[in-house]
C-alpha cells in the first residue's frame, strides 16, 4: 500500500531543498510493506484513511528521527485505545513474530526482514514496558 503525506513547516519555516531552494510544505509516497508488518502496516494505513494524523503536529529529533506526541487511537466503536502487539519479522521466518522483544525472545543476534537503519525507513514506536501498545 501507499500513504501520501503531506508535511507543513509552521508559518515563517521553511524545508531546505536538495536545490538549496525552500518550501513550508512538502510531499511524501510513504510505500508500506504489508507483507513484513502486515498488523503494523495496516493499522498505519487504517489510521491515514481515517484522517487520525491530519494537522497532528510533529517534533523534529535530530536528522533521523520525527516523532509525534503521545497519542492513542480511541475506536469509536469499542470506546478503547487500539493496541498493536509488536511485530518482528526475521530474514529466516517465514511470517512475523509477535509480542516478543528479540532479547525476550533469545534472537537478538539475528537480522530482521525489515531493517530500521535503511534510508528512509519508518517505524512505529511501542512503550518500553509493554510492547503490545
């Protein structure tokens, strides 16, 4: 599946341009790999169509990481914060793992089918007490 998303600098910042030119607003083709994440990815995606991170405002920390604030998706049918179990998927398995850190799960040595430090990866991030958030 595909996200477009569109980013705006507040009023008086600008994005600087690989051209050294700049704009306040910029447009992103986020490709989400449902395959290797399929609880993650389809969750991201449920919550774009919704509308769930229209104007959310967004933290710059450092170069490679944006973070939102501290937010949960209330189901309006349930009336409950939607919780997402952690989903690992490693280069050897042939589906994901869930609920398991891979230190608790004895596999931290082993390489994941999506690595967190290729250019331009996005995650999700989970509590560190509870991994199922």
């Amino acid at each position: 599946a595909s996200v477009e998303c569109v980013i705006s600098k507040k009023a008086g910042k600008q994005f600087r341009l690989d051209d050294g030119s700049g704009t306040d607003k910029v447009t992103l083709e986020l490709i989400i790999d449902g395959y290797h994440a399929p609880l993650t990815a389809g969750n991201f995606v449920d919550l774009a169509k919704r509308g769930f991170y229209d104007k959310m405002p967004l933290k710059e920390n450092g170069e490679l990481l944006v973070e939102s604030q501290d937010i949960d998706f209330i189901d309006p049918k349930t009336k409950e914060a939607r919780k997402i179990p952690l989903e690992l998927f490693y280069k050897k398995d042939v589906k994901p793992t869930y609920e398991y850190t891979s230190d608790d799960d004895m596999r931290a040595t082993e390489g994941f089918s999506l690595p967190f430090q290729a250019y331009g990866a996005l995650g999700m991030e989970h509590d560190a007490e509870d991994v199922n958030t």
